[in-house]
C-alpha cells in the first residue's frame, strides 16, 4: 500500500515471481509511506525529484534502495532508521542499569547517531520541511528511552528509580511541540507520546487498587493527560485510540471496560474509529480466561504448516519474537530455558512473527537454543487477528485441554512464574 498521512493512495498487487512496478507521474512534495503488512517504510518526495525505489517484499528494511534524484536524503532517513532498529536491538539489557549507567551508554548512542545526522546534512543540505521528519526521527527514539527507562527498570527489578533521576532528566519535553500536525501519524512521534502517557500515568500511586481497578484508574488517567495536553484535534484522537487499544489488552472486566469506553468515546471524535476499536475489543473478548485458544496455523523448520491447536497436548506457554529484536529474542530463549527447568509440567512453544523462513531457520541455527519448540506465522495478519499481537513482549499461557489461562502477561514481569504455579 502506498499512503499519504495514513490515507491509502494506490495498493499494488505483486505480480505472480513476486514483483511489482508502479509509476507515479506525479505526487504533492511530503512524506508519505509505502507498507507490506506487517512493515512500513517512509519516502520523501520534492518537486523535481525523479525517485526509483527498490524493495524485496522477503526482506523488507534491508532491501530498500532509493536511486534516482532525490535518493540521497531518502537513503538517509532509511539508514539512520537502520542504525535506530540496531540500537533497539542491543538495548535490551540497558534498561536494568542504574540512572549514570544508563544515561552514559543511551548519550553515547545519541551522539554517534546526530554526528551522522549533522553530516548528511551538511552534505546533502536537504530544506526545512525534510528536516523536520529527519531530525524527529533522531531526537523521539532517544526521548523514548527516556521515557521507558522508569517503566521498564521497575518492572524489571521492583526498584523505583524515578526519585534518583536528575531533575534536568525531563528537559526535553519542554521543546516538544505536542501539536504539531505534520507529525499526526510519523511513527517516531506517535511511539513516543505512547511512552510519555505510559510514563506519566506510572507515577500515580493506586498500592490500595485490584490489579484490575490499576489498569482502568491508569488508562483513565491517561485520557485526561491527552485530553489536556493536546489541543490538535487529529493528534489527540490518535493517542486517545492508542491508550483504547492497549487499555483493552490489559482490562478484561466488564463493567470497567464500558466505563472506560463512555469516557473514551466522550473525548474522541474520530468515529469511525470508535468501531475499529469495538472490532479489537470483541476480538480480545475471545481470549478470556477459560475461552478455547483461536486456531492459527504455523511454520515448523521442515516448512510444514500446522495447527496451533495439534501442538497443545500439556500446559502450554506460547511466547513471541521476531528477527529485528535479536537482544530481546536471545534473552526470552535464556529466560525460557530457565523456566523449563523449574517447570517440567510446562511445554514452552517459540513463535516468530516473520514469515521469511530461511531468515528463521538461519537466526535459529546460529544460537541452537534447546528443548523450545519453534514455530514461525504463517500469516501474520490472522494472528494479529485472531490474538491481538501487538506487542512482542506478549506471552500467552494455555490449560492442557487447549483452553485460556491467560493470553495477556509477559515473561518479563517480576510476577510471571506466579502465573505457572
């Protein structure tokens, strides 16, 4: 698909060798972005420019290569997204560091990553309308880490790591122009607000609360903040959408969910949304606890597909990773292979959510993680679906008879193995 602030403009079918060749004679100068589910990329268009993109839907990031005139700022932006995934990959372990720790190793990253940004532009001297999306893609991924790091940390570790951040820690969000419309559906900035609501909302103290009552006084609280913070109306519907969406993964109490959903529906004004939004609630309706599991096939390494349902004969738990996480899909096979130790009652069922197979088969073989059944989707759109993948960090545990224990918890949480007992 190809799209114009989130507006589908053409959708090119691949032709039977799986290729494809689409002209354009001419396009308004902006960003737009081209998409083969589940992964996006952007291209920038001037007047004048003459651009040539190419793409191997098998190796979607990798592959793409702008020529042309235009093609050097574009290359740009997609390097400078390549060095971004890089960094994410390797950062997983950073976020149990103490706050000097990690404010050395996420300042160092930062200062490589706008050298080279400072120097493509003085090279290229791309104009203002470009650099403002080159720029956000460089400061909103470091802001991010910013923002994650009380999170994380204290899910992690029990520690409470906010009272020891230097008071300049949140300087940033002062030159943070929260409404600014150009950046309504730039993915660097709407993955940012997400992590500044998530850490905004962190900070209120509700020890008296269920964990369920938690998750509904958080995720209203997070409609207020957005209710207050943004005055553009596009933007704020955005983020209200996204606080619905994950509100929904984690709630599943009735009389809470519509509470919230009066509230959400009170603050939103993006009504077609609102039934995008009921469509994922039904959907997360299915994956309540003593529900049967969907059914979705899967990819085993002889290429043979299989029903998800004729893997579960035990106690099942099904976790998820993909090839551009490397650090997080290493430290979730060493943190299963610990917990098949611990508990042998237990099948443990890897699912990668790429579907390039010899990718797969050649990350699994560099590391030959033992005793973890491996899978890969074999459509990622009817798991997304059908369970809501929306985070890779999500782990499901299914009863022996093929039925929900619960499909919304993560290996990583400090409470996890209490959930096997």
């Amino acid at each position: 698909m190809f799209c114009k602030d989130s507006k589908v403009l053409d959708t090119i079918i691949l032709n039977p060798d799986n290729t494809f060749f689409k002209k354009f004679d001419s396009l308004t100068p902006g960003l737009y972005s081209f998409k083969h589910e589940p992964e996006y990329q952007y291209v920038y268009f001037d007047k004048n420019d003459s651009l040539m993109v190419r793409i191997n839907s098998q190796d979607f990031d990798e592959s793409i290569i702008f020529c042309g005139r235009g093609d050097e700022k574009n290359n740009f932006l997609m390097e400078l997204f390549l060095k971004n995934e890089h960094d994410r990959s390797s950062m997983f372990s950073v976020f149990d560091e103490d706050v000097p720790k990690f404010d050395k190793v996420i300042d160092s990253a930062f200062a490589s990553k706008k050298k080279f940004y400072d120097e493509k532009k003085a090279a290229i001297e791309w104009n203002d309308d470009f650099d403002q999306y080159a720029k956000a893609m460089l400061d909103f991924f470091h802001y991010s880490k910013k923002e994650l790091y009380p999170v994380v940390h204290q899910m992690r570790s029990g520690s409470d790591v906010e009272k020891e951040l230097p008071k300049n820690f949140y300087d940033y969000r002062k030159t943070i122009d929260f409404n600014k419309k150009e950046f309504t559906n730039f993915s660097p900035f709407v993955r940012y607000l997400s992590n500044m609501m998530n850490n905004l909302s962190a900070n209120e103290n509700w020890t008296d609360f269920s964990e369920v009552d938690k998750a509904f006084l958080t995720s209203s609280k997070k409609l207020q903040i957005a209710d207050s913070i943004f005055k553009n109306e596009k933007i704020k519907n955005t983020v209200l959408d996204n606080i619905a969406f994950t509100y929904l993964l984690e709630d599943q109490n009735i009389v809470n969910n519509k509470k919230f959903l009066d509230k959400y529906h009170s603050l939103s004004t993006d009504k077609n949304q609102h039934n995008e939004i009921k469509k994922i609630g039904d959907a997360i309706q299915m994956l309540k606890e003593n529900n049967p599991l969907p059914n979705a096939n899967l990819v085993d390494e002889t290429n043979k597909v299989v029903s998800v349902k004729s893997l579960i004969t035990k106690k099942t738990v099904i976790f998820f990773w993909t090839k551009n996480l490397e650090s997080h899909f290493v430290a979730a096979h060493k943190r299963v292979m610990d917990l098949e130790q611990k508990h042998p009652d237990y099948e443990f069922i890897s699912i990668c959510v790429d579907e390039n197979q010899d990718k797969w088969q050649s990350l699994l073989k560099n590391y030959k993680f033992s005793g973890i059944r491996e899978y890969r989707v074999e459509n990622f759109d009817d798991v997304k679906d059908h369970w809501v993948v929306n985070k890779i960090h999500r782990t499901m545990i299914i009863n022996a008879d093929g039925t929900i224990n619960n499909a919304f918890v993560s290996l990583f949480d400090a409470t996890f193995e209490s959930h096997l007992k």
